[in-house]
C-alpha cells in the first residue's frame, strides 16, 4: 500500500503529464483515461503479487515487481524519445 505522501506526490504530478500530451479538447478522455488505467492497477495489482506468491516467496516477487516497474520504465523512455 503507498503511504500518504507517495499518494500525494503522485496524484499532484501525473495529471499535469497526461494533460501535456493532448489538446485542450481531449482534457477529460485523457483524465477519464489515466484514471481508469489507475483503479486496473489498482485491482489487478493485489491478484497479480498474490499469484507470484503462490509460486515464490515474498523476497522474489518484490524483484518480479521491480523488474517489471523498471522494464514498463525503460519501455516508456524508448517510446517517447522516438517522438
């Protein structure tokens, strides 16, 4: 679970990125967008540790974890420096 802080810091920075990225007019799709792509997250990312932790111990799925946070990172930067 984040603590409040990472909530805060979080909330505060990612609206303004995902509206840099669209008109004026596409303001409310592109929030009603990241907001939904957040609440999946936010759903599937409990099954999804608990499915690793079925099959592995807790130390293994935090690297699981980590490793795919850093592979959608690098993944993102590649996509965005082809801009």
């Amino acid at each position: 679970m984040l603590s409040a802080v990472e909530v805060v810091f979080t909330a505060a920075s990612i609206s303004p990125l995902a509206l840099k990225v669209v008109n004026k007019d596409g303001y409310g799709t592109a929030l009603e967008a990241m907001e939904t792509i957040k609440d999946v997250g936010q759903a599937l990312g409990p099954i999804a540790m608990g499915a690793i932790l079925v099959f592995t111990t807790y130390k293994l799925a935090f690297i699981i974890a980590a490793l795919v946070t850093l592979t959608i990172l690098l993944l993102t930067i590649i996509l965005h420096s082809r801009k």
